[in-house]
C-alpha cells in the first residue's frame, strides 16, 4: 500500500500556522496564551510527543475543547498512534467541529487501518472545508483505489496530473491507482516519471522499484536497488532476487540464440536459487519465501533437462504437506513422462487442465501431453478419446474484432494434427493417412505437419516416400531437429547407414538431452552391434493311417537347431557371419543326420541385399561342401524381386539326404506390398537332385489386414502352392505333381506393452485342400498357437506350436511341431 502522502509544502504551512494558534483555540481557562502549552505543541513537532500527550490525555473529555480534541489527534498521529487517534475520534471528535488537520490525520489513520469507508467519508468531510485541499485529494484517490473504487481514483487523479504534470507526488498517487486497478505498466510509467522529477526521495525511489518489481522488470528493479544501498528492507530485497531467478525460468524455456547457450539461463537461475536457499532457509521468518523459491526451482531444473532432480525435489516438497500452483504442476508432470512415469504424469496433466487457474493458452499443450502419457501407459483407446475430444473442442479461426471471417486458429491445427496422428499409434493408418493428407493440403507449409506425414507414411512401409515430403520440408527447416531425426529414421529403413550416421551424430551434438535424440541415438547403436540368431524346432508326426508310422515329409521324432551370429557393421555396409545347425529324424529306412557349418558375407545399401556362403555338411556320407548367394532389389516401395543360387542345397529334405541324395537348385520372387497390412508374393524355385530328379515349386502367398486396434491385429492369408516333379518312386515324398490351397486367420494380441518392452499371443486357423496327381483331393487343417517377448530393442524370442493335418500319397497325417526362435543384439 502507497503510505499516505506527504504534506505538499502549502498544506506544511497551513498546519504550523494551525499549531501555532491553537493556543487561542483551547477552553476558556486557556483563552489568552499559555506559554507552558505552547511549549509541548512545539516539542511534538519537533518529535518529543509525549509531554504534550500526557496532558491532554489527563485532560476530561468534558472539559476538552475541539481544539484541545484537534491537537490530541494531530499529535497521535505524529506519534504514530493509530489506536490512540481512533479512540479518541470516535470517543470525542466525531460530531465535533474539528481542525481540517485532524480530519486529515484521522482520515489517514483510518486508511492505514484499512477502513476504507470509514477513511473516505472522513476525507470527504475535510474537503468541504477546503476543496482545493491537494493532500486531502491525493489522500482521498488513495483511499478510493484501496477500497475497491480503483476507476474512480485513476479518473480524478488523471485530472490531478493534468493539472500539475511536474509534482511528484500527484503522478506516484496515479501510479498507485493504476496498479490497483490491474494497469501494472501504465503505473510504472507514472513511477518512472515521478523518479525523473524526483528521484533523489527515497520514498520516490522506493515506490518506482516495487513498480518495476509489479511490472515485471527484477533486474532493473535490483540495479536501482544497488545503487541505492539500504534503500529496501531485507523481505523486499531478497523477494525481488527471487523475482528475477523466476524470470530467469520462464526465459529458459524460450528459443536461445545458438543451441550451445540452450541452459545458460537456466543454469543462471539454478545458481541464485542455491544462493537464496542457502541464505534464508535458516530464517524462519522466510519460510513462504523459501517454499516459493523451492516450487519455481522446479521449473528451471527442467529446464535444464534435470527432469530426475524435478521428480525428487516434488515428491520431498509433497511429503512436506506442499500444494503446487498449477504452473509447477504442468512441471512435474512433464518431467514423470519424461522419466517414463506415464502412470504418474497422467493425473498431474488432468489436475493441470481442470485447474480453476488453468491457462486457455496452455491447454492443447498439456492434452497433447496428456494423450502421450495415456498412450505411453498402454490406455490407446483413452488417449484417442482425449484426442478427438481435443480437435471437436476446437475453433478453426479466432474471431477478432474488425475482421468478419477471423484468423487461422493455431490451436485448431495442432489438435487436427493430434487427432490425425492418434490413428498411427491406434493402428487405423488408413484413417490417419487420410486425415493427415486433408491438413496437409490445407497448410502445406506446416513444418509440424509434414513431419506428422512422413512418420505415417514410415509405419506404413513406405519409406521411400516420407523421404520425398522429408526433402521437401528440408528446404524451410534444413537444421530442424525432429526433420533430422525422422531423416535418420528413414534413412534406416531404407539401409543409408552413412547418412544415418551423419544425422545421428547431428542431433545428439546438438541435443542430447533430448529423448527423441537419445531413442534415436539407441536403436542406430543396436544396429551397430552384434547379432545372435537361433532357430530350433520339433515334431511328432503321424501318418499311413498307423499312429506308429513315421511322417512322409519330416520323419518322425525330428527336431534341430541352427544358430547364426553376425558380427557389427564392418564399414557400414558389410557383415559376416557364421554359423552351425543340426537336424535329425526318424524314418521308416532309419534314422537320419544332418550337421552343418556356413560362413558368409552379408552386404546392405539402398535397395540391395546381398548374401553370400559357403557351407559344410555331413550326413553320414563323409564331407560335402555347398555354397549359395542370394540378393534381393527394391524396385520402389511396392515392388521387390530378388532370387538364389543354391549349391548343396540346405533346403534338401534330411530324408534324401540320409539317402545320400542331394539337391541344388535355386529361387525367383517378386513381391508386391500395398503397405502395411496388405502384400502378396510369388516364388518360383527349380531344384535338380542327385537321383535325376527335377522338380519345380510355386508358392504365392498373401495377406489383407481384416482389423487392427491398439492391441489387437487380424489378418487373412492365403497360400497357394503347387509342385511337379520328374521323378516317381523316390526315398523321400516326391509328389508327381500337388496342388494346395490354404487360407487362415492369424490373430495378434499384444498382453502387455511398455515402451520397448512387449509380450504378445498369437492364433492360427486355416482350413483348405490339398490335391496330389493320382490321388483325391483331401482337406487340410491347422491351428497354431504362439507367444512372442521383446525386451530392451536387443532381445527377441518366440515359440510357436501348431497342429496340422493333411494327406500325403492318398494317407492322411498329422504334424504336432514347436517352433522356437531367438534374436540377440550385444
């Protein structure tokens, strides 16, 4: 509150005239002058106020003239007693003719006691005595703007400037009114003019640095205040050091200049709230003071990216019976999800947007991170609801005032944007393609939305054209740092390792704290390292309408394995690899083996994968050598083709090769793939075995994606085989020729999902007919069940078990096989 103002120099005058005389004013007894009263009144004005006190508290209120009641209140109120000059006034003065100068006092006493009413109708009973009164004006709109008639006090101390622009203490009084009435920056320009005309006051001084500690300006408030030694108390000091370590906070989270001064500020206002903890926590009289700086500490620690340090000093400050306003809250919050607490960031999100203090401005904001936190927690099907609940709620133009269709609403765009990315995470692409491609023709200039397009258009499998709308958006964003990491991600797919390389190092240079970076940054280094593959498998099949026959095809009792490792990346685009497998089975001539050894070479780049080996195997018949090359080509994001070259062929059946007959052949495809969830491929392979046979397979095989949620995907596939051979009467099953058809339902659940961690079930249906030369047409049947883990984006195992029935040479038979599989990355 601006203290009362001090007497103009006129008003000075009229009340030592007044005190001088009121000798002549006192009862009859005094009604000529008394010397000896004379001398108290002249002692109390010059600060000795008790002797003239103590008579004229002695003195009866039935005796007591208006003069006697005028200087008993003038002189309490010198005194600064405030209580004193109430009880008196009311108990004497009030329906008493008194000086002008004890209507003032009385009326300031009232003011400092915050009895506003009280205080202004006192003021308005001085100012019917002398109108032109400026100390009575000033007081008056002082009072008018503390008691909640701010308006009124700016209108009549405008008028008052107007009329003396050059007194000080006319513009402090309009500075004053204009902060009561919210107009913080219009205040400060009175405060500052008053101090140009006065700044040498102290209470000029001091009131023009509290404006600029309420217009928001600590650091100049702090650069008068230390030019101006003692000119503060100690709580205003140390609360305008606070004020500028907040605003240290709120400007860490603006752009910097260079991204090498990212933590300056905030490193900045770290250090002076250790400072100011440091001095003041051990004064308990600075407990309010300490909390705050505590909260608003929050805000630069995560600034910093210390979101850990955020987490801890919340749950101490929870502990301690701390309730954060809602900016520290959006804090807390942020920094749990960073911290990969969804569970914890979701209810400090929804405190956040249902606050009654909640900022409009911050809410498609913190729906945003609030939808991240749902999804982050395994909740898809709540954060699409929160999603969609966001872009209905918004307008697309803001309707300002002379413009009759508006602005484009920015917080319409990025709710749209959500909405539309919702389908990605929620797994109706298709949906989401659409919404995206209808924003993008709306604002093809949205740096945010073309980047939302290219990662659809990568978890669709369609690498090769999020690289085109990526180059595109290089040329208004080439240093954007979600450009270069969904660059870099698309540079994987497409295996540019070397530009992967040159982006990864980019951002993580620039900014590593960053956990898009640092997610990038990880999976470039697991493929970077080494891997481990093991496949194994076992069966019991039944066939020849006797239980106790072995199967056709794989024998009876057949099981193996074959385990391969590959070493890191050797100049980018080169690994070798090794490996070693197993396989036996029974059968109706005995029991079969096969052991095997193979090192090779594998190389990717764009478009091409290249495989190359040569083996070992031994089957009982001594020592045999194989080789075998492969390469597979992307014509474009739909089309593949590739094919293989196969001497000693490891696909030979352990049956012929018990027999010591062997096979080399090789493979043709070509595939074709919509996206996603719909691709079919043909595959043609010759194979000419040691016996002089000759045979030839096709194989197409599809599928269409019939549903897909968050947690659920079903899938239709189709496979459509068929074979001839050349050769009858052969060891192993040689059809003359065949022909199947197999449909099936494969059904993905996901059980649990965590960021890289998931675990997931999987189930197989498929009825369809198989056909043999020579023989009748026969049903086939399958049910299959499996479980798949993935674990920390380095580890991957899956188990398979199916059962299948179908004929073979006119018998049916029966195949229970477990299928078992393994990647590890180190």
């Amino acid at each position: 509150m601006l203290p009362n103002p001090p007497l103009s120099a006129s008003g000075r005058l009229r009340l030592l005239i007044g005190v001088a005389l009121c000798s002549q004013l006192l009862m009859p007894a005094f009604a000529l002058a008394d010397p000896a009263y004379d001398a108290l009144i002249i002692q109390a004005r010059n600060g000795n106020f008790t002797p003239a006190l103590t008579q004229l508290r002695q003195l009866s209120a039935e005796r007591q003239t208006p003069g006697q009641v005028s200087d008993h209140l003038v002189i309490a109120g010198w005194a600064g007693q405030d209580a004193e000059v109430l009880q008196v006034y009311e108990a004497q003065g009030k329906h008493r003719n008194l000086s002008t100068q004890a209507l003032a006092t009385v009326a300031r006493t009232y003011r400092n006691q915050k009895q506003w009413a009280q205080a202004e109708a006192v003021y308005r009973q001085a100012l019917l005595r002398e109108p032109n009164n400026i100390d009575l004006q000033l007081g008056l709109a002082l009072t008018q703007a503390d008691g909640g008639k701010a308006n009124e006090a700016v209108q009549s101390t405008r008028a008052l400037v107007a009329a003396k622009p050059d007194d000080p203490n006319r513009r402090m009084a309009l500075g004053y009114a204009l902060t009561r009435a919210g107009l913080n920056y219009d205040a400060l320009f009175e405060f500052d003019q008053a101090f140009m005309r006065a700044g040498d006051k102290p209470e000029v001084a001091r009131e023009y640095i509290i404006a600029l500690q309420k217009a928001r300006l600590p650091e100049a408030a702090l650069r008068l205040s230390a030019q101006r030694p003692g000119l503060l108390d100690a709580v205003t000091q140390r609360r305008l050091e606070g004020d500028l370590a907040a605003e240290r906070v709120r400007m860490a989270e603006f752009a910097t200049r260079s991204e090498q001064e990212r933590y300056v500020i905030a490193d900045r206002a770290l250090q002076a709230y250790d400072n100011l903890l440091a001095r003041w926590t051990p004064d308990a009289s600075a407990h309010d003071d300490v909390v705050r700086w505590r909260i608003d500490r929050l805000g630069a620690l995560k600034a910093r990216a210390r979101t850990a340090d955020v987490v801890r000093e919340y749950e101490t400050l929870t502990r301690e019976g701390v309730q954060l306003p809602t900016y520290a809250v959006r804090w807390v919050a942020a920094s749990y999800l960073d911290q990969r607490q969804p569970e914890k960031a979701e209810p400090l999100y929804r405190q956040a947007l249902s606050a009654a203090d909640a900022e409009p401005d911050d809410r498609v904001e913190d729906t945003t991170a609030l939808f991240y936190a749902l999804q982050e927690s395994d909740q898809g099907e709540q954060a699409r609801e929160v999603a969609s609940s966001l872009a209905n709620s918004q307008k697309p133009r803001v309707e300002l005032k002379g413009l009759p269709i508006g602005n484009p609403n920015d917080s319409w765009m990025d709710a749209q944007q959500l909405a539309a990315q919702s389908g990605v995470y929620g797994g109706d692409l298709p949906g989401s393609e659409a919404s995206l491609e209808a924003l993008v023709a709306k604002a093809p200039g949205n740096v945010g939305l073309r980047l939302a397009q290219a990662d659809m258009y990568r978890a669709r499998d369609l690498p090769r054209r999020a690289e085109g709308i990526l180059k595109e958006t290089e040329a208004q964003a080439p240093r954007d740092i979600g450009l270069e990491v969904s660059q870099a991600y698309t540079a994987m797919d497409l295996q540019e390792w070397r530009q992967l390389d040159v982006l990864t190092d980019d951002v993580v240079a620039r900014n590593p704290d960053s956990r898009q970076v640092q997610r990038l940054n990880r999976l470039r280094n697991v493929h970077d390292m080494a891997e481990l593959r093991v496949e194994a498998y076992t069966g019991k099949s039944y066939g020849g309408g006797n239980n106790s026959d072995a199967g056709a095809v794989a024998g009876s009792r057949d099981w193996g394995i074959e385990s391969v490792i590959y070493t890191p990346p050797i100049d980018e685009d080169w690994r070798l690899f090794a490996g070693a497998g197993y396989a036996t089975a029974d059968f109706e001539e005995g029991t079969g083996h096969h052991r095997w050894q193979r090192v090779g070479v594998e190389r990717r780049t764009r478009d091409l994968t290249l495989e190359a080996e040569v083996s070992n195997h031994s089957y009982g018949f001594g020592s045999k050598q194989g080789a075998r090359v492969a390469f597979a080509y992307d014509l474009n994001d739909h089309w593949q083709y590739g094919g293989s070259l196969d001497y000693l062929a490891a696909t030979t059946p352990l049956r012929a090769l018990n027999a010591d007959i062997t096979a080399n052949g090789g493979s043709g495809f070509i595939r074709w793939r919509a996206n996603e969830s719909r691709e079919w491929k043909l595959s043609v392979s010759p194979s000419h075995f040691s016996d002089g046979n000759d045979r030839v397979e096709a194989l197409l095989a599809g599928r269409e994606g019939l549903y897909s949620s968050p947690k659920v995907q079903v899938d239709l596939g189709l496979e459509v085989a068929t074979s001839r051979n050349s050769k009858e009467d052969t060891v192993y099953f040689n059809p003359k020729s065949d022909f199947s058809v197999l449909p099936t339902v494969n059904v993905n659940h996901v059980l649990y999902h965590r960021y890289e961690t998931q675990w997931s079930q999987q189930f197989q249906v498929g009825a369809g007919t198989y056909s043999q030369r020579d023989y009748s047409t026969g049903g086939v049947g399958l049910i299959g069940y499996g479980q798949r883990f993935r674990w920390n984006d380095v580890l991957e195992v899956g188990a398979n078990l199916s059962l299948i029935s179908r004929p073979y040479d006119g018998d049916r038979e029966r195949d229970l096989r477990l299928l078992v599989d393994l990647t590890y990355r180190f």
